[in-house]
C-alpha cells in the first residue's frame, strides 16, 4: 500500500451536542477508518459551536472510540471576524452535558501539553513540513492565524482542503457560506498563503440529502452506532423544524473532503482563482470563484471540487464507519 497521507484535522465538532451539525464528528470517524490516512492531530475552532464545547465533544469523541492517541489541542481564539449576533444565536440553542471534574483537569492538561491550536499547527508543520496536509471543516481562524503568525513555515504544508465557500449560493446569507461568514479575514490570509486550497463548497457538499432512513442499519448494531445514529437523526429533525425544511435531512459536508483524500477518484475538482469577500454589506464571507482565472490571468492556485461520484462516496463513508465502529460500545 502506498505510504499514508498525513493530515491535521481543523474543525468546529457538535457531535456529543444536541441542536448542532454532525457532520464534523462523521468526517472525523471516516479519518479514523480510512487506511489511506493518518490523523496527526486535530485541532478545534469555534463554529458550530464555542471552541471549549469543540474540545470538550473531541475528548469524549476519541475516549469513546478508543482513540485517546490522537494528539488535539484547542482553539486559539474566536473567529478573527469577532462573534457575530447570528454565531450567538446558534449556540444559543446548543445542549451539551456539562463537562465533570476529571473532565476539566483532562482538558486543562491537554491545552498545558499541547498548547494551543495555532502552536500545534505550526508545530506539526515544522515536524511534517510537505508531508502535512491541512483539512479544515470549520472557520479558518486557526489556519489565518497560523499562516499570519509564521508565513514562511505555513508555507512547507502540502496542501489545505478545506469544507467551505461556495461557488454560488449560501446558507447563512444569500452569498456567504457558514465557514467562510465566521471568518472572512482568515480565509483570506488562508488563500493568499501561496499554498493551494481544494476547496468543497456548498455546491457539491449539498447534492446529497441524507434522510433518516439512510443510516438506519447503524441502530440495528447496538451501541456507539446507534449513538451515532440517533444523534444524526436528532440533529436531522432539529433542522427541519429550525429552517422549516419539508422533512428531516442533513448534509455530510464535511466527510467529502476527507472522502477525497481518501478516494481521489470519488470527485471531480477544476482549477480556480477564489477571492473571499471582506466588506460588502451582503456580501461578506462570500467566496468569488473564478473558474479557469478567466479574471486573473489565467492564474488558478486552488481547485473545487465540481463533481461527485454519489453513490460511491456513501457506500465508502457508510460502509467504512460501520465496519470500524460496530461492536463499540
Ligand atoms: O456550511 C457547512 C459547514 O458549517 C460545515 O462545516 C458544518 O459543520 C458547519 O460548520
Ligand atoms: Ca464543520
């Protein structure tokens, strides 16, 4: 087998929440059990929800799955954008067991040890150099920092493939995806770094409704599984009723890239110029994407991810994390 591709995993985990996306901690088990890969360390932003909830669902997650090797280190800071009214308001309605005592003194090791995100960032780089690729399911506020803090290290990494942007439409504005609304000045520092971004944008992460019925064989095994089941299926209704959808579904966002560094072959990605949009009154966050650098030149540093192998993807993303994570309690 050819040698593992190492990744550091960047993410805003709600999985261990009630009323907050899933799909981080999926993408994160689908890393786990995917032989192509090897998870450095992961590292938490605040997104779906406050970095300390991220850190604190991360420590449970990897207890929980027997994977306390997995070095993570906590946020650096809150989006460099500063905590909008909207950010509050979704994590206004998130529910998390409170962490316990033992809980806290692991936590408060685990930021004495592994200091914070953007140290553990640049530390992995400096140990990894062109052997890291950077995967950010989140806002890019510990990426920005990291590349701001120490360019020329930021600049050894490989790659950067990132959930985030769109090529079209939003979902927290008509122009701005979630990641990149969070963290506007970030990503932008993120994509003028020199280093290229394979971005998945709302385009491709949104071809894919995942209905309850889809995962309902996880309940059967019992478990971690039907754990992870019902929190998907909670999380499905609690978004029906918050956006007024027709029936319960999510999105998987952010286990495609991490499908694609799995299997490049699952997806398609064409070659662009992607600016982030700072100041417009409605277009902040907002992710202009130039396909083919028309409008630079020709000039096309990052890639996107145009297509997907749907079927494919899931048979990979649902078969892998019921193989590797059935008979979990
Ligand atoms: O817009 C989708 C993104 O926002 C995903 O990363 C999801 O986890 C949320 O953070
Ligand atoms: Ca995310």
């Amino acid at each position: 087998m050819a040698e593992k591709l190492k990744i550091l995993i960047d993410t805003d985990p709600g999985l261990g929440a009630r009323n907050t996306d899933v799909d981080d901690g999926i993408a994160i088990l689908l890393a786990l059990a995917s032989p192509e890969l090897e998870v450095a360390g992961v590292t938490t932003v605040g997104g779906n929800v406050p970095r300390d909830i991220g850190s604190l669902n991360i420590l449970r997650l990897l207890r929980r799955i027997g994977r306390k090797d997995i070095p993570f280190a906590p946020g650096s800071a809150e989006p460099v954008g500063g905590v909008d009214t909207k950010l509050e308001d979704k994590w206004r309605g998130v529910e998390v067991p409170s962490p316990t005592e033992e809980e806290k003194e692991a936590l408060l090791r685990i930021k004495a040890g592994n200091g914070t995100a953007v140290d553990f960032i640049l530390r992995s780089i400096e140990a990894f150099g062109d052997g890291l690729t950077l995967v950010a399911l989140g806002p890019l506020t510990n990426l920005g920092l990291a590349a701001a803090q120490a360019p020329e290290l930021f600049g050894r990494v490989r790659q950067i493939v990132i959930m985030g942007g769109s090529a079209r439409s939003g979902n927290v504005s008509a122009t701005a995806e979630f990641n990149l609304w969070c963290d506007p000045e970030a990503a932008d520092v993120v994509f003028r770094s020199g280093i290229q971004v394979v971005m998945f944008g709302l385009d491709i992460t949104t071809r894919i409704e995942v209905v309850p019925q889809v995962i309902a064989g996880w309940s059967e095994a019992g478990g971690f599984l039907r754990f992870l089941q019902e929190a998907s299926v909670d999380y499905m209704h609690f978004r029906s009723q918050r956006y007024g959808r027709k029936h319960p579904f999510m999105y998987y966002h952010d286990a495609m890239p991490v499908a694609w560094l799995a299997d490049p072959l699952l997806f398609d990605t064409v070659p662009c110029w992607v600016d982030v949009e700072k100041t417009g009154r409605y277009t902040r966050g907002m992710t202009v994407v130039d396909q083919d650098g028309r409008f630079h030149g020709g000039s096309t540093p990052h890639r996107l991810a145009s297509e997907i192998r749907s079927e494919a993807f899931q048979e990979l993303l649902l078969g892998r994390i019921q193989d590797t994570y059935r008979g979990i309690d």
